[in-house]
C-alpha cells in the first residue's frame, strides 16, 4: 500500500511556484508538440506488484491491461460512516529555526507508518501505539510511494544530522525498509569516481529500487544488488524515475540551452529500453503521472502561470513510445499539481484509471454567500477529450482525487468552516458517489483536519481509517495550540 506522491512546499495558500526554486534559463514557448516513437525488442515483463490501495493521489488501480484497470473497488461503505480521532501524533521538537523534512506515509495491515525527524515509526492502525521504530543517522529526504508484495519500500536520506555550520549533508543513502519487520535491511551508496552522488528522488518498480539525479541514474534489486549506475561517459543521464507497475525514466539529453526529454519505459531488471517517446526541445521538466497507462505532465514553455508545474499532459503507449494523444490543463482552470523539477514523481491532486485521467477544477464560486467549491472531472486517455462525467464537491467543499481503488475513484472532500470532511468513493461508470468516511464537526477536530491539506500534507484512506499527515517539521511559532505530526480517523 503506497504512500502518496511528495507534496509541495509547505502552506496554506494557493499553489507555491516551485519554479522559483532554481534559476532557469530562457524558456522557449512551444506552440505545436511533437514526438515521435520509438519501440525496441525487449519482453518487458514485470514482476508483481500491489495496487494503488493506499495512495494519496496520482494513483492508478486495476489489471495490469495498460489501460489502468476497470475491475470493481475494494472500499465498501460502512453502515455508518461517521468517523472519529483514533489518534493523533505530536510534533517532533525542532530546536533551531530550520525546517527538516518528515516526508513519507505508508499503510500495511497491521500499521500506520510515518517518518519522524530521522526516523521512521511504526504505529497501531486503531490505536496509535507506537509498534516499532527505525532510527537513521539522518533526515528522510525523499520517500517512495510504492510497496512491494511484501511490504517492501525505499527511502533516500542523509548521512548525518544538519547543524548550522552543515545545513545539509546531502541525500545519498539509499535504504530499504521491512514495513512488517520494522527494519531497515541495507543501505546503499553510489560513487561518480571517489565522489558520493547525492539523489533527488527515489522509487520502486516489481523488485527494483530506482534512484535518480543529475549526475544520472542507479538501481538496486531488493537483495542489494546493484543493477545499473551512471555511466561517465554517457552525454544523457536519468533524472528520475517513475514507478508502480512499470519502470519509466526522464532521461535528459544535450546540452542545457538544447535538451530534450526522453521518456523510456525500461526492464526495471536489466535497465534496458522497451519503448522511448521524445519530447521536443524546450520542455525542461517532465512528471511522469502514472506508468501504466504512461501519462506523463509538463508545463510546456512555463505556460500554466501558477506554479503547479502541468500545462499539458501526455498520454503515451509504453509499448511502442508513440504519442496517444496530447491533453492540455491550464493552470487556471485545474487544480492539480507535479513538481517536477527534481522530484518526478511528484504529482497529487489527481487519479488514472479506467484508461481516463481524473482532475479537480480550480474553486470557483459556490451557490451560497462567500462560498467556493469545484468538481472532479475526466479525461479520455486516448482522444484527450472529457468524457463529460463530473463530480460536484457540494457548496462549500473542495474535492481532490486520492487515488483509484479498482475502477472506482476515491476523494477527499475538504470541508467548509462548519462542517467536518469526507471520504467517498465515485463509480467508475456513472460517477455516482457513494461517503466512505464522515468527520465530526467539532471546532477542535476540524481545526486538526484543515491544518492539512492534500496540496500539502500526505493523506491515506483504506478500509474506513483515513490518515493526514505533515511533510515537514519546524519550530513552533507559538505555543498557543498544539501541533500534530500526524492524525488518524476511523469509523466504528
């Protein structure tokens, strides 16, 4: 059960233009895109690998059809659905004025698990009893949102703590953690000549822990084997990796004022290229959505204005590399949101499936005085056009796509000044919703709930319990109210 993709900056406002992070060279304004294909003779298969059961968003879920599946959802509405607190999880003290990123979320059967300030701890599902505890010698810097059949995931973080003299030490150590067992198994590190090369993100496709970077791209099997490392000599490089049921990498080619994407879905065994679509020059950064269907989102010529880094979305068949069709989304109008710059899996606010791409609009005015609200709607993946099916959030709501479950999507709707949030699950087919999830009104509990935001927080729902949780730890401004870490719904 994955974790969701990294949210964005912290905050509560609108969307932070994560573009402002680096400097950027002029950006050439594309008009017309167009890539061509390219297939290569590999069988491709993968191993097997869980759903999307748990994924806060940009999940996919289903068969492994290349069409994100259409099976029936797992998460059955209860008799009631009314929710309450099962626990909520402090804050860890931050002692300077710096902020330390606690990124990564995960949900097995027995646990709820979430990374603390250098560490990762395992928590009872109903309780919040604190099962077991993995310490590290530094921060979690990127966490992966996918699961092995076993419980199997990856975490890159640093080697030592930060200090005012050393704020960061780089992330450079690659891990892999028994979510059962409470364990980390190994930690691996990868060398440029006597060099440690520090990595932006991680992933994890069937048996295969894929790490990315400008100094390109390495993996490992779950043995600790390693599988492929930068190449020296190579004039392209891996930047990053996409992953779940197939293994795509963003590989950058040429120099920076001429570089072009590559979008290869490889074996994630032997790193071999099964497919590769060419995005043309002038795109800088590219997310990749999903693997299976591959949907991968850019902001074509820093076109969407809002920081959410998506102007257009790319629907591509992995098996030949060819350009199924081209989906444009300013950012004006859709709400959802992929970083992409160093992250590139890190998209939310928006589901594959059923072979349609799921997105929530921008707020907009709703039927009662000062209220706002908006509407999930879909994408056909393969002619780019909307299907026409919508879910409204209801006045005073905003709704968010979390992830897929079968061929059903599941949704956070985040409340109004009185009322408490929801969990639904909507069909697939007629796009009829259904509550999973209801959470008290209470002023004390929605104050809790609305600290978090699926813009900026990780959100898990499985199986009635609904957990939130922050990315990043800083000190307290005041101590006029408690902070939490993280907060567990359930109903009865």
């Amino acid at each position: 059960m994955p974790h969701p993709p990294q949210p964005g900056q912290p905050g509560g406002g609108k969307k932070f233009n994560a573009q402002m992070l680096i400097i950027v060279a002029a950006v050439v304004a594309i008009a017309v895109i167009i890539g061509g294909g390219v297939w290569y003779a590999s069988s491709g298969k993968d191993d097997g690998k869980k759903d999307d059961t748990a994924s806060s968003s940009g999940g996919t879920g289903g068969t492994d059809d290349d069409k994100g599946g259409t099976t029936s959802g797992k998460e059955k509405p209860p008799s009631d659905p009314s929710a309450k607190v099962l626990f909520q999880v402090p804050a860890p003290e931050v002692k300077n004025d710096s902020t330390v990123v606690v990124s990564g979320s995960w949900l097995t059967d027995k646990a709820y698990v979430k990374s603390g300030i250098a560490q990762i701890i395992g928590y009872d599902r109903d309780k919040g009893s604190e099962l077991w505890k993995i310490p590290l010698d530094g921060p979690v810097c990127q966490a992966g949102r996918h699961v092995t059949d076993d419980n199997l995931t990856a975490i890159l973080y640093q080697p030592a703590m930060p200090t005012k003299a050393d704020p960061s030490h780089g992330c450079s150590e690659i891990a892999l953690i028994d979510l059962d067992a409470g364990k980390r198994l190994w930690t691996k590190t990868v060398k440029t000549g006597d060099q440690l090369i520090n990595f932006d993100n991680i992933t994890l496709s069937g048996k295969t822990v894929a790490v990315g970077s400008t100094s390109g791209g390495a993996a490992f099997d779950v043995s600790g084997k390693l599988l492929w490392s930068p190449k020296p000599a190579d004039s392209c490089y891996d930047a990053g990796y996409g992953g779940g049921e197939k293994l795509v990498a963003v590989r950058k080619c040429g120099s920076y004022d001429q570089r072009q994407l590559h979008i290869q879905t490889i074996d994630p065994k032997s790193g071999k290229v099964i497919s590769e679509y060419k995005m043309t020059q002038g795109i800088e950064y590219a997310s990749i959505v999903s693997t299976n269907p591959l949907v991968v989102a850019a902001d074509v010529g820093d076109s969407a204005g809002d920081g959410s880094g998506i102007s257009d979305f790319f629907s591509i068949d992995s098996k030949t590399g060819k350009l199924r069709t081209r989906i444009s989304a300013p950012g004006e109008q859709f709400a959802a949101r992929c970083e992409g710059i160093t992250r590139v899996e890190a998209c939310n606010l928006l589901a594959v499936g059923n072979d349609r791409l799921y997105l929530p609009t921008e707020e907009h005015d709703g039927t009662g005085k000062y209220s706002q609200t908006n509407e999930i709607v879909a994408f056909d993946l393969a002619t780019g056009k909307q299907t026409g099916q919508r879910a409204d959030a209801g006045d005073g709501y905003t709704i968010s796509p979390l992830r897929m479950d079968g061929g059903n999507l599941i949704a956070y709707k985040r409340p109004p000044y009185d009322k408490g949030g929801q969990v639904v699950s909507i069909s697939g087919t007629d796009f009829k919703e259904t509550t999973l999830l209801q959470n008290p009104a209470t002023d004390s509990v929605r104050d809790v709930e609305t600290s978090m935001s699926p813009e900026y927080s990780e959100f898990l729902y499985a199986d009635g319990h609904l957990y939130m949780s922050k990315v990043y730890a800083s000190k307290r401004s005041t101590v006029r109210e408690k902070e939490y870490l993280a907060v567990g719904f359930g109903t009865s």
